[in-house]
C-alpha cells in the first residue's frame, strides 16, 4: 500500500494510505453490479407498463439519469464515497487531505469517460501504476486521490511493548500518567527516532521528568524509551 505526505492547515504531516489496485477494483465491481441491479429494475418496470416503445424509450431515458450521475452523485454527497468505496473503506480526497469540492468531483466524472468507460478500465489502471499516489487521469486533473481508510494494527501501534520475563522497571513514577499520555508519548517517540528528530525526544525527556520529578543521568532516548517500558511493566501488573 503506497503513502504519501499531506501538510494540515496546521502544518502538521499526515501520512496517507492510498488505496490498492486490487481494493479499486472490487469497488469499481460493486458499483457496476448496483448500477446494473438498478437498470435492469427500470426495464423490468417498464416493461410491466402498458405503455407504446416511444413512450417507454423516453421514461428510460428520465429514469437512467441516476444510473448516468451515479459515481458523481454518490461522491458528492456521500463525503467522497460511492457504495463501492464505502464498503471497501476507500474515499476520495484532495491531495492536501481535504474534502473536494463538487467541481472536483465533477472533474473526475467527467474524465471517466476516458480513462474508465472508454479503456474498459486499462487507462485508469496504466495511470495509477505509473502516476503513484492513486490516482487515475481524472484524479490528476481533479487534484485528488482514493484513500484506504482501513488502519493496519500491528504491536508497534499499539501501547503495548514486549518486555522480558526477567524485566526489572525503574521508575514507578509513570504511573502517574494515563493510558492516552503514554500513548501520545509513545508515538512522538517513535516517529521522531525514526525521523532521528534528537530535539522532540529531549523535550520529551524534559516534560516527563517535570511531570513526575523523575532524577536520572540517562540519555533522553534511553529513559524515555524506559518511561514507555515501565509503565507498560506496572499496567500489566495491575
């Protein structure tokens, strides 16, 4: 699953899951299987209508609108999802993250056309494959993208860390903090050891000491990796 970066209005990174080919397509299946379902209904009822082929052509012709304005109608006021989507947990945004507008969900109905209806669906495929970030012909015009808004839970999301059976904690203080505190604390932790960002880790060192008046001659990334440690030892404990 690729990602990519989006900047908040509050300069704050985001890191987004665009959504895979696979999970597109079974979506794009769904939505073609509920446009189908309700067309061949329209047919059915007309048929059962005592009603000469004119008149009948032009009813099919008010009726089909909907099946027509499907994927733009759904978007629009469905926060950027069709039916298909939805069950996929996909949904369509801008690149910044926001929600589009109608012109931009306009944009990509239109240029579906081509990329979907008239390539039967290669275009849009060859596209995303070589464009990246999700997105299709319509969605480059439109400046947007389909999102996997499904969250992938592993250990290291979570607030629990694997300790050894012999773990010996340090500080009892931590458990002055809340599970969300920690959690928070973790996170920070994490991203900015990864990013190998030293000044939020040293003022989180800062602020965890002044929290719970904790004196140690640890490096910051040692104790507050120890803060995390321990009060995971003293939650499973209770």
């Amino acid at each position: 699953m690729d990602q990519f970066q989006i900047e908040t209005a509050q300069n704050i990174s985001i890191t987004q899951n665009t959504s895979n080919l696979g999970e597109r397509m079974l979506a794009y299946i769904i939505d073609s299987f509920v446009i189908g379902v309700y067309t061949i209904l329209v047919f059915i009822l007309l048929a059962s209508l005592d009603m000469d082929l004119f008149d009948q052509w032009a009813y099919y012709l008010v009726m089909s609108i909907p099946a027509f304005l499907y994927y733009l109608l759904f978007e629009t006021f469905s926060d950027g999802k069709t039916i298909g989507k939805g069950l996929m947990s996909l949904r369509v945004v801008k690149l910044d993250g926001s929600k589009p507008s109608f012109a931009n969900y306009f944009v990509r109905w239109v240029l579906r056309i081509i990329d979907v209806v008239l390539t039967s669906g290669g275009g849009a495929v060859l596209t995303i494959l070589i464009r990246g970030k999700g997105q299709r012909l319509g969605d480059i015009a439109a400046g947007t993208t389909v999102i996997s808004e499904k969250k992938k839970v592993s250990l290291k999301d979570t607030l629990l860390r694997e300790l050894p059976k012999d773990y010996k904690p340090q500080f009892p203080q931590v458990t002055v903090f809340k599970d969300s505190e920690i959690q928070t604390i973790k996170e920070l932790y994490d991203k900015s050891k990864l990013n190998g960002d030293h000044n939020v880790i040293v003022s989180l060192d800062k602020k965890i000491k002044e929290v719970t008046g904790i004196q140690t001659t640890l490096h910051p990334i040692q104790f507050v990796d120890e803060v995390i440690k321990d009060y995971n030892y003293y939650t499973q404990k209770m």
